[in-house]
C-alpha cells in the first residue's frame, strides 16, 4: 500500500501533484531534483501509478488514488505496468544516446498498451550526456499527447537549459526533523537515541535516515569514531597511527565518519555555551562531551570543526587519505 499521505515533508510537490491530478492538468514532462536517497523515486512512483490508476477520473470526491487496488495500480506495485518505462542504461555512470534514442524516441510513437498514458522515469537524470540529452529535447518539442516524462536528478546544473525549459522544476526540500524521527519510532520501531542520531546525520534525507537506522555498518562507524573521540586526548603518536589505519577501514564510508565527529564537537560546543544535555545528539556520552567541553576553548572547538570540513575538501580533491586523517587528528589533539 504506497499513499501521497506517506510522503514525508515535500508538501509543495505534493500540492502540485495532488492539483495536477484533480484538475487533469498534467504536464509533459518533469524534473524532480533532490540529493540521492531523497524519496525522488517513491514520489515518481506514486504519480505515475496515480496517473494509470483506474478510478482517476471517477465521480466519487473522496477517492485515494493511487488506490493500490485496481489492475493497473497492481501491477505498478510489482513492477509489471508495461506503460510505466523505467529507462535502463549498461554502462554506470552515462546514460548514452542511444539509451535515450531507442527506449524513448522510438518507443513513444507506439501508443499505450492498456493506460491513459505512457510514462517514462528516467533515474540519474544528470548521466545524461549532452547528446542524449539533445535526443530527449527532440521528443520533448513535440511530445505525444499521452506521454509523461519524469527525470529525476540530483543535480539540475547538469541539465542543459533548454530541456529544463520544456519541464515543470520540483525540488526536493530537507524534510522536517521531527517528521523523520517520527517515522523511524513509530514505523521501523527505532529506540528515541538512536533515533535521534539518524535524524542528525540525514540532514533532512528521509532514505538516509532509513538506511542509517537499519545499516549495521553505520553503527560500526558510529561506535569506531565515538570511542576514538573518547580517548583521542591519552593517544601517543603510535596509538594515533594505529587510529588512522582503523578509519582506513570506513574509507568508503568516510563522510560518514567525519559527520560523526562533526556532530560530536557540535554536542561539545553546545554543551559549553548551555550546560544543557537534554538536546545533546550523543547525550549517552555525556561525561566524556563534559570532559571535553571544560578542557577546550570554544575557538579550539571550533577549529576542529572547521579542521572536518577542511579533511572533506581535501578527500573530494584526492588527497592522500593517510595524510589528510593525520591532519585532521593532529587538529584534534592540539584543540
């Protein structure tokens, strides 16, 4: 059962959905921005299952569509409604011009199969190449009257400016602390602290959140970080090599781990300038966050902070990982 009332946040896309459907003003085409694991794919998938869905158009007001009951909204749900297209492309990380010209162009002429319209989701709508891209735009010119393209992107620059012109924009927007938390408690059953945790490192991203409250690895990460945050201040030089060839393990999951450490001299700046626990991320570890913040000055603090997102920079530049933990702890330790 997949609902609009599910969404969490996104409430102008959902008004703009929701008035697209009940007035039968549907748009061509479509662009849904917003980070990876935002809920892009679930919102293209209820408005395309709404838009097939068998009872839109009915007379009764009070109707919920998608209704997840009527054949066409069965299908969708398990991926088999031939007049929803996901378009597939072989290689990673380029969605070429010929995935576009043969599973749009050429497909789009031949009319739906069994629904009102034919949709087409295209995912990673920023691997397009500009020749596809400019393949797409000849479709979107003078497009069917039955078709309906959704790309979704999490990156609109990526876009070239005249597909963006035939297309309505909708752009994912953080969703609410408290509606996430909500939602990991009541739904996937999450204790309140580590739901609050989630909450903290999604920074509004309802999938992250999710998959964070449900990844063993992330609660690996967390543990590795906290405890070496913990005694970061007693390590000799040694003891800190030894600690840059553990993080060396979550070189994949390095954002995480440095989002961990972020937070946790958050918590310690916070906890300096209030003496207030209660709205701690990691309020567990309240006497080594009171340690700290009595032993550091609040431009220290800072400094680390600062020395995190220096550390991200650094990565996403490619410098050299050994070197760039190194700095980084060594910024720790003199703060």
């Amino acid at each position: 059962m997949v609902s609009f009332q599910d969404i969490i946040g996104q409430e102008q896309i959902k008004e703009h959905l929701h008035t697209a459907l009940t007035r039968n003003q549907i748009s061509h085409a479509y662009v849904i921005c917003g980070e990876r694991s935002s809920g892009k794919e679930y919102i293209a998938r209820l408005f395309a299952m709404a838009l097939q869905c068998e009872k839109r158009g009915g007379t009764d007001e009070n109707v919920l569509i998608p209704c997840n009951e009527c054949h066409s909204c069965r299908q969708a749900l398990s991926d088999n409604q031939p007049d929803i297209i996901r378009v597939q492309h072989e290689k990673p990380n380029t969605i070429g011009v010929e995935d576009i010209r043969t599973q749009v162009n050429q497909d789009i002429v031949i009319k739906p199969y069994s629904s009102p319209y034919k949709i087409y989701i295209i995912n990673e709508g920023e691997k397009m190449t500009p020749q596809a891209q400019n393949a797409l735009l000849k479709t979107l010119e003078e497009p069917p009257a039955y078709a309906v393209i959704l790309i979704l992107t999490t990156n609109m620059e990526a876009m070239l400016p005249t597909i963006l012109s035939r297309c309505v924009s909708l752009h994912m927007k953080p969703a609410p602390d408290h509606e996430i938390r909500k939602y990991l408690m009541e739904q996937l059953q999450v204790p309140d602290y580590k739901a609050d945790v989630c909450v903290a490192f999604a920074r509004g991203n309802v999938g992250k959140a999710k998959a964070l409250a449900t990844s063993e690895e992330f609660d690996n990460i967390k543990a590795d970080a906290v405890s070496l945050l913990k005694y970061i201040g007693d390590m000799d030089m040694s003891e800190t090599v030894e600690a840059i060839k553990k993080i060396s393990e979550y070189k994949f999951n390095i954002d995480d781990y440095l989002d961990i450490i972020a937070v946790w001299y958050r918590d310690v700046l916070l906890f300096k300038a209030t003496s207030d626990a209660n709205h701690l991320i990691f309020k567990e570890e309240i006497q080594y966050i009171r340690k700290v913040a009595d032993k550091s000055s609040y431009e220290g603090i800072e400094d680390i902070i600062k020395a995190v997102e220096s550390a991200k920079a650094r990565l996403k530049a490619n410098v050299n990982f050994e070197l760039t933990m190194e700095l980084l702890l060594l910024a720790i330790k003199e703060n």
